[in-house]
C-alpha cells in the first residue's frame, strides 16, 4: 500500500526522516537528542509537545533532519492517543518516515492504522493526486494485518466518497463482485424482476422506480465447519427520499446512503484478508431510492419475504425495508451471528452525534464485550435499548405494522422494525452508522468514513462468535 512500507523493504539509499512524538513532560529528554542548533531552532519555535504541535527540524543543507510532534496531555478523550498520528500524516509531505519514539501508551498499531487512516484522501477526479508520506513499518506495528484493515477502511471510504452517478446499483455491484474475486469467495445476484420471483418484494419497490434495477448481492467465504457470521448492508445509492422528497440540503449528500453497504464489504474485506477462521456470507440490498411515475407511494402497503405486511408511513424510509427482505433471508441460514449495517435514521445523529454510532443488540451478554473492543482499538460505538413498548408506534390499522412512527426514539423504532425481520433466537446486532465526517478530525478526513468495524474485526479475531450467540 502506498502509505506504508515494511521496515526490511528500505533500500539503504533512500532517506528514512525520524519522528519522535512526545507528551509535554517527555519533551526535555526528547530535546537533549537534538544538536545544538536544532536545538536552538526547536526552541526559536517554542516547541514543548503540546498537542498537535509540528517542527520540521533541519539540518545543515535545509532538508528535514527528523519531525518533532505534540502528543499533549493526557486526557479523558481521544485527542491525545494514537489517533493523532493520523494528524501528523496529514501535515507532512511525500517522503519515508519511520517513529523514534512515541508516547508509552500508544499503542505502535494503532499508531501505524491511524497514519493510514490519517493520510487518506478521494483522488479519483483529480488530475494531479498528491503523493501522500510513507510510513515504514517495524515488525512491533504488524504490517500485513495493518495494511489490510487500512486498506478496508480506504475502499469503503473511496464508495461512499464516490458521487453516485458513478456509484449507482450497477457500479456498486462491480465492486462487490470484484472484492470477492479477490479473496476467492463466491458470487451472486438476483437482479431486477428476479427479485419477485425470488420474493423479495421491498427491495423491488424500494428501486422498482430508478433506471439501474434494483438488486440483492451475495458474498459466501470460508470454511462450512468454522462459525457463521453474516453481514448485511443498505446499498441506497442514492436516495431523493422517494415521492416524501427530501429537501436540498437533506439530499446533499445522499450519495453516501449506500455506506451500510460499504461498511459491510469492508469488514468482509478484514476478515477475508487476514483469514480469521469464519464462514462468512455478506448480503447487500441494493437500489436508488428515486422517483417516477412507478414508485412506490405514502400509504401502499408492501408485502415482505418475511410474509409481514408493511404499510407505507414515509418513502423516505426505504433503508429498513431493503434490509427487511436482506434479514429474512440471512436470518434463514441460521448462521451464528448476524451484523447489519445502515445509514438508517438522522434520529441516531440527534442522540449520539455523526461519529458515535449506536448499536443495537439482541443478546445482552456480549455488548459490553463489543463496546470494550470499540474503545480499545479506539472506535467507539454506544450501546441502545430494543425498548420493545415503542413498537406500539409503529402500529397500523390495515397492515401488520407500518414503516415509520412518530418523531420519538427514529433510531429505536427503526432497530425494532428490523427485529421482526430476524428468525426466532437468532443472535443480531445492528450498527446504525452515518457513513460521514462533516469536518476533520484525527485519522478521520472530513468525507466519507467507516465506523466501528475496526473494533468488532478485533472483537471477531479474539473469539468473539463463540460467545456472540
């Protein structure tokens, strides 16, 4: 990858420029390694590790002799961790790099996946990309592992950044297809009116209306005798908010309303490219949620794989009903574990804010794991209730419930809305996640963004099937 290079792939020809990162009481030993004139220079700019503080030193000739950089104090936040290094690849110009010394706290992986995280930037549309910094990577940092989970995080943050003319339902589809060649998975769609005859009615009307047909994607990887683990996405290309249009700004930046679905690949991608012991299979429930003279209307009521009858309340909640038909038929393998991902419900934004997804569990015993693993690898995520009293509103006189409630707990009656859609004792968790950074922060560029998937891929890694049912 081109942010990192492995420690024993430097040719001894080229110029490797020494970081050393440090807290403001590291920052005297740190400085007494420095010459005297660099010392002097470090001084003239008052440089004492405060937090996200830079200093290209120089030598003699003018080019940069090594990088000072400011962890700060220590805080109750992730200002102050690993994360930072995210930051700093973002300052710095093309060249090697490799860390002298960073804070004992800070985790070298962590550190490593934040500069990749960190340097990211969606080039496809620009004539000249930049040249991002090269990290080289100590044995300490786990470079194959490493790469992989950065590489994950980047593709799925190169879909959603995608505009959706170029990442419609067809497009989406290349990428999944083309993912699962990679790692030697199988492949296969039901597209179209197959949809109907395969019984997926509201992913059908759910795209029926666009020009690229709606479509069902289907990922299998793995060993049949090693446990089951089925990921599901929302893959909405694009939603206008169907015939209940949404407004202009609420629209903006509705090309990331296939995130679930990038979410989903890129925690495939983790497993599948470190090889963790899983048998996996991935649906994604794919459509442009758009408008014309055949879309599915405000007070229709669809029929559902499941057999339910939903009543329409709000076409622009499509996401739940694509994924309601994509539940039904994962919940019916039986695997031992079932994750979905969606950019569901503006509500989840209200109560946690654009970078703290919620997450939804129908066995207790293992959230605390999850959310542990989460702030571990520093990707957090906020356990919520299935309160089941407030599925009363989503209620209906005429069908079995209907696809949206009142304007109280948007995040929760979504969550309830697909629980009826998972099979009788069948362990699932759902990640309602917004897929974007509306402004920069540490190892996170303001754009698209995957979330939380880094913590379950380690929470998967360290056993977690086994005890996730």
């Amino acid at each position: 990858m081109k942010y990192f290079i492995k420690e024993g792939s430097v040719d001894a020809s080229e110029t490797v420029t020494p970081i050393f990162i440090c807290r403001p009481d590291e920052a005297d030993k740190v400085l007494t390694e420095l010459s005297s004139a660099q010392l002097n220079y470090a001084n003239v700019l008052k440089f004492n590790g405060g937090s996200g503080q830079l200093v290209l030193v120089p030598d003699n000739n003018g080019d940069i002799a090594l990088v000072l950089f400011g962890a700060g104090d220590v805080s109750d936040g992730y200002g102050d961790s690993a994360l930072q290094a995210g930051t700093l690849a973002g300052k710095l110009s093309a060249g090697l790099y490799q860390i002298a010394s960073a804070p004992d706290d800070w985790d070298l992986v962590l550190l490593a996946t934040a500069w990749g995280m960190g340097v990211y930037k969606f080039t496809r549309y620009l004539e000249k990309p930049p040249t991002p910094p090269t990290l080289v990577l100590s044995k300490d940092m786990r470079g194959d592992e490493t790469t992989a989970l950065v590489k994950a995080v980047t593709r799925g943050r190169d879909l959603i950044n995608t505009p959706a003319g170029d990442m419609g339902p067809k497009a989406l589809h290349r990428a999944a297809k083309k993912l699962a060649k990679i790692h030697g998975a199988e492949f296969e769609a039901i597209v179209g009116k197959d949809l109907l005859e395969d019984n997926y009615p509201m992913i059908h009307a759910v795209g029926r209306a666009a020009h690229q047909k709606p479509r069902l994607l289907e990922i299998i990887w793995g060993d049949e005798d090693h446990p089951s683990l089925t990921l599901v996405g929302k893959g909405i290309t694009f939603d206008t908010g169907g015939l209940n249009i949404k407004g202009s700004a609420g629209m903006r930046i509705m090309k990331k309303d296939m995130g679930g679905a990038a979410h989903a690949l890129a925690l495939a991608e983790m497993i599948m490219a470190n090889k963790l012991p899983i048998r996996l299979r991935v649906f994604l429930a794919v459509a442009e949620n758009s408008i014309s003279g055949n879309a599915f209307r405000p007070g229709d009521v669809l029929s559902s794989r499941k057999g339910l009858s939903v009543e329409i309340d709000n076409t622009d909640a499509e996401g739940r009903l694509v994924l309601g038909d994509a539940l039904t038929r994962a919940s019916e393998d039986g695997p031992d574990l079932i994750m979905d991902f969606a950019t569901l419900t503006g509500a989840a934004r209200v109560a946690l804010g654009p970078t703290l997804p919620p997450y939804f569990s129908n066995r207790d015993g293992v959230v605390s794991e999850v959310m542990q693993s989460g702030t571990n690898q520093l990707d957090p995520l906020w356990h919520m209730p299935l309160w089941q009293p407030y599925m009363s509103l989503l209620s209906s006189p005429i069908a079995d419930m209907k696809n949206s409630g009142s304007s109280f707990a948007g995040s929760l009656t979504a969550a309830l809305f697909l629980e009826r859609f998972i099979g009788d004792d069948q362990p699932w968790m759902h990640f309602d996640v917004y897929g974007w950074n509306p402004t920069d922060s540490p190892a996170r560029p303001k754009g698209g963004e995957i979330f939380a998937i880094r913590g379950l891929y380690h929470w998967l890694k360290n056993g977690g099937l086994k005890n996730g049912g």
